[in-house]
C-alpha cells in the first residue's frame, strides 16, 4: 500500500512537469504569432507610407519641372524682347526750356480716353492768325486717339466778346444752324486783322453771324444760352490752372504746357509719344 502511494506521488510529479514543459513551448508559439502579426502590420503601414512618399516625390519633381518650363519661357520672352525697347529714348526737346511740366497734372475738358491737346488763342493775336492754317492742317492729321480743342483765352474784355462768339459758334455749329464752323473761325481771323472790324461788341458779332446764314433769333438764343456760359467759365478756369499768361500756347493732356515758339507742333508732337502715342 505505501508503495502504491510513492508511486502515485510520482506519476503526479511527472504530470505537473509535463505540463509545465507544455505550457513553455505554447507560450513560445504564441509570442511567435504576435511577433509573425506584427510585423505584417509594419509592412501593411510601411507599404502606404512609401507609396505617399513616392507620390510626394512625383509632385516635387512635377512643380521643379513647372518652375523650369516657367524659367524657359522667362527666358525665351526676354531674347524676344526688343533691345531698344529696353533702351531709354533720347528726346529731342527738354523739360524747362521747350516745354513746362504742370505740377499737379490738372484736369482736362474731355475725358480721359483720349489723350487731349488743347490750344489756347485769341482772335486779336496776331502770331494766333498766322499758324492757325498750319494747326488747322495738323490737327486734320491727328491719331483718333487724340481730341485737339480750342480754348480762347479771355484776357480783356474784348476777349470775352470773342470767346462768347467762338462758344455760340460751336453750338450752332452742332445743332447745324450754322454749316461750316472752320470757315466761321478763320473768317473771323480775318475780319480782325485784315479788315479792320475789331468785332467789339455783340452787335458787330451778329452781323457777322448772318453773313453765314445763322438767323438773329437762333443767334441770340445761343449767345445767353447757358452752354455758352459755361464754356467761357472753363475757359477762365484752364487759363488759370494751366498758367497760360500769352498766346498762342498748347497743352498737352493737362500735364505739358507748350508756349509761343516756332516748333511749337514737333514738341508737341514728341510730348504726344511721351503720353503713350505710337
């Protein structure tokens, strides 16, 4: 009987290290699957994280390629250019001795999509009479991108007669009462200095008028008309904001002004280049 115990003793030993031995290797197993696992969960998260960066590396060296394109046509554009485009052009006339700058730049009577010209005149001036066929000849010639105006200047009072008979001139002009506004001008031109009528007065300008078939009513009402009126308060005012003090003189988009001299018109032609005319 006690041996039969001892031997039972035994077998339970045996048992119990057996699976001890057992549990060992299972554990082993297992540590193995999770290490197996894991490392396929590396390789899973590796592999996206490579791709993302091969992409990023596609769109690096996509945008280096755009920059090179866009240094290439940089490039290209600049062996396109002209070479004397890049040059600053000689002018022929000078700031301060053939023309004066207007500091501020100030308004002009037109709008601003046009460059404007505007010559400042009397009809009692006699070097006014002399190049006035010459500027009548030249501003027919003009780019449409330039508006030429006249503007007489009111000095005196018999200035103002003459200004208010330039105004109502260009309004009956422009409701057709009155045919042909040029021959009007240069006629009274000629009036003044070849024959001896001053035209001092309202009356002397309505006879005047009638000789080219304006009709004393359509006469009268655009002489107090208030469109007249008010051109000859422009007038006053560009004379003082452009310091036109004699005549005749020219002004180049509110900016240049241009005074009395021989080229007065290839300064103003160059001055007309310099506000962007080609």
């Amino acid at each position: 009987m006690k041996n039969l115990f001892v031997l039972f003793a035994v077998s339970l030993l045996f048992v119990g290290c057996g699976n001890k031995q057992d549990a060992e290797p299972e554990t082993m197993e297992t540590t193995r699957a999770e290490a197996a696992a894991t490392e396929a969960a590396s390789a899973a998260v590796e592999e996206p994280a490579t791709e993302q960066a091969d992409e990023v590396l596609q769109v690096v060296e996509e945008s280096a390629a755009d920059e090179a394109e866009s240094e290439d046509e940089v490039i290209k554009l600049a062996m396109a250019t002209d070479p004397a485009d890049a040059v600053e052009r000689e002018w022929k006339y000078r700031e301060g001795v053939d023309y004066f700058r207007l500091v501020p730049a100030q308004p002009t009577i037109g709008s601003a999509d046009r460059i404007e010209v505007s010559e400042f005149f009397m009809y009692s001036c006699p070097h006014c009479f002399t190049v006035d066929a010459a500027v009548e000849q030249w501003s027919a010639g003009l780019d449409p991108a330039v508006r030429f105006m006249r503007v007489p200047a009111i000095f005196n009072r018999v200035a103002q007669t003459h200004a208010q008979a330039f105004f109502a001139a260009e309004l009956l002009a422009s409701n057709g009462t009155l045919g042909d506004l040029a021959a009007f001008h240069n006629t009274v031109f000629v009036e003044f200095h070849n024959r001896g009528n001053r035209l001092l007065n309202k009356d002397a300008v309505q006879k005047l008028f009638d000789r080219f078939g304006v009709p004393a009513d359509a006469f009268e009402k655009a002489w107090t008309s208030f469109p007249v009126d008010q051109k000859m308060r422009v007038a006053a005012d560009l004379v003082r904001r452009y310091g036109v003090n004699a005549v005749p003189a020219f002004v180049v988009n509110g900016k240049y002004r241009v005074p009395n001299t021989d080229n007065v018109l290839d300064i103003v032609d160059e001055l007309l280049v310099r506000e962007g005319l080609r």
